[in-house]
C-alpha cells in the first residue's frame, strides 16, 4: 500500500523544517509528501520543495480548504494527514502501514500528542487532559473514535465517498471532527495508544485558546445534527430505533 501524507501549512516554516526532517528519517518512507500552501508569506512553500515534497496552493483560508485540496490530489491508498508542528517518531508511518495492512476491516485510525512546548511540570498535565477531553468527551458525543487531525490517517476509499459530504472552507469547524462525524456508522474508525506524536500546545498557549476549540467543536457537532445527532449516533450503535 502507497502512503500519502499531507500537511496543511500557513506561515509555520520552522516547525515544518523540523517535520519534513522527521519524515525524512521515517522507517517505512511516505511514497508522497504534499504541502498544502494556505496563503504563506514565509518560506514554508521554499523549504517543502527543497526537501522534496510536492505543493499545491489553496487559496481559501482555513485547514478545512487546506485538508481538502491536499486530500484531493493524493495518489495512496492511505493519506496520514499531520499538522507542521507534529513532531512524529521514527517508526509512525511502519505503524500506520502495520495496522491497515494487519486489519483490512480498519478505514481510519489515530493516537494520542504529547505537547512538547508547555512549561515543563505542565507537559503531561495538559496533554492527557487535552487527550481526556478529546478522545473520551468527544468520542462520547459521536459514538465512534474522533479522529485527530495531528496524528490520523484513512484509506483513500473513506475519502472518496465522504468528500464531498464534509465542510471544504471557513474556520468554524474542526475538519478532523467533521470528518469523524460523516464517517460514523460507515466506516471502522480505531484508537492506536501506542501511535504517538509530539505536538505544540497551541491550544493552551492562544488566549482563551480551549474555549474557542470547544466552540468550534459544538459548531461541527451541531452541522452533524447537535444533541439529536448524539441520539441518533448512539442509537444506530445500540440498535435502538428512535
């Protein structure tokens, strides 16, 4: 299986440097790198060229835009989908491979972030509260696994049929939660523990920045239908027929 990852990038060249060092020395190599050019005025599109990764211009703001058009020209039966400042280890893209190819059933999958950037005694506070909040509080409300899109990856059949039933432009919507949420009872999503990634904490380090996230979460849940569409989720899960 071809893997394909794509990175959404504005104006983040320091940390993308240090993601396409480390996908440079992955175990299993991506078979393409594509960086989606969301309107920089740095070198992030420069550096992504020089290390060999193909760029594509989005010129609507937003990582929903972003995501979309990188998603649209892979060429992979599995597009892994990160953010430039994911930090991944050296073995991440041999675990992705391990686990679509040991589990035909799986369509997508993800893991879990370490912020790597928060006051030291912070760092593993805020992550596993973050990963709480996230993994449990969300997975809650959608009945199936919330993908995350800093560590996610998905067969390229999953993003065919739900391509144009996702949110493709604005900021007001997590497309990783969006993409979870239209993928709920047609699709095996799966929570790796073991597959790990650093991440910075932007989330905490913007003002009132987990109160805007949570925002834009209850937006993209109220897309997906709201308090009936939690209802309906978990009664198709249970059987149930409301």
């Amino acid at each position: 299986m071809r893997i394909s990852v794509v990175v959404p990038v504005l104006n983040d060249e320091h940390h993308l440097r240090t993601l396409l060092e480390k996908l440079a020395s992955q175990t299993r190599q991506a078979d393409e790198i594509i960086v989606v050019d969301n309107g920089c005025t740095d070198d992030s599109a420069q550096i992504a060229r020089s290390a060999g990764a193909k760029v594509i211009v989005e010129r609507t703001r937003g990582i929903p835009a972003a995501a979309s058009a990188g998603y649209d020209q892979t060429s992979a039966e599995i597009i892994v989908r990160c953010d430039a400042d994911s930090i991944p280890p050296d073995n991440w893209l041999e675990k992705v491979h391990e686990e679509f190819a040991g589990n035909p059933a799986i369509d997508a999958l993800t893991g879990p972030g370490y912020f790597y950037d928060l006051p030291r005694g912070l760092r593993t506070l805020g992550s596993v509260v973050y990963a709480f909040g996230y993994f449990a509080g969300l997975g809650s409300a959608l009945a199936t696994v919330p993908l995350w899109g800093s560590n996610m990856a998905f067969r390229s059949s999953l993003w065919e049929e739900l391509s144009q039933e996702v949110c493709r432009e604005g900021s007001a919507i997590h497309d990783d939660l969006d993409l979870s949420c239209a993928s709920q009872g047609s699709f095996v999503l799966k929570f790796v523990p073991s597959l790990r990634v650093k991440a910075a904490g932007r989330v905490y380090a913007r003002p009132a920045g987990l109160r805007a996230s949570s925002k834009v979460a209850l937006n993209t849940l109220a897309r997906h239908g709201g308090l009936k569409g939690i209802i309906n989720r978990w009664s198709a899960v249970l059987g149930f027929h409301p």
